[in-house]
C-alpha cells in the first residue's frame, strides 16, 4: 500500500484537502505519533516528524522552511522584566 503525503505549507495549521463537493476540510493538523508496526513506520521509518488531520486523517509532511510556531522552529527572542519582547538594534 502505498502513503499519499501531502507537504505543509509553512505556518499551515489546518487540512487544505477538498471533498468530493469541493470543500475544504480545514481539520486541525496534529502531529501524529504512530506505532512502531504502523504502514508509515515501515516506509519513512519510526519516529518521523508526521502530520495528520483529525478530521480526515490525511497525512502531511512538515515543511522545510517553515520557521513560524506552528511548525516549532522558532527563534526566541529576549523579553524584558514585564514580559515583553526586546527589540535588539
């Protein structure tokens, strides 16, 4: 059986996968953990970073160059005493 990946948009957080009708799902994506005799662990290997719609179980590979908080490589930034963030010069 072969997967249909779909690749994630950088900052995409919801299904962009069209039903039948030709509309959206737009089900949140979750990162998906699954077990180790699972059809993906046996083609992309256990442990792989993978992506999943709760509503229509499709499956999304992250993006490469996302750096938002929805894919987590974010950079930190300094805050200051009360919380807010410092602007560096």
């Amino acid at each position: 059986m072969a997967l249909t990946l779909k690749e994630k948009k950088p900052g995409q957080r919801a299904c962009d996968e069209k039903d039948a009708k030709g509309k959206l799902c737009v089900g949140h994506l979750k990162r998906w953990y699954y077990p180790d005799d699972a059809d993906v662990a046996k083609e992309l290997g256990p442990g792989a970073e993978i992506y999943r719609c709760e509503r229509c179980h499709v499956l999304y590979r992250p993006a490469g160059a996302d750096i938002s908080t929805a894919g987590q490589r974010f950079h930190p930034q300094p805050v200051n005493i009360l919380g807010d963030t410092v602007r560096t010069k």
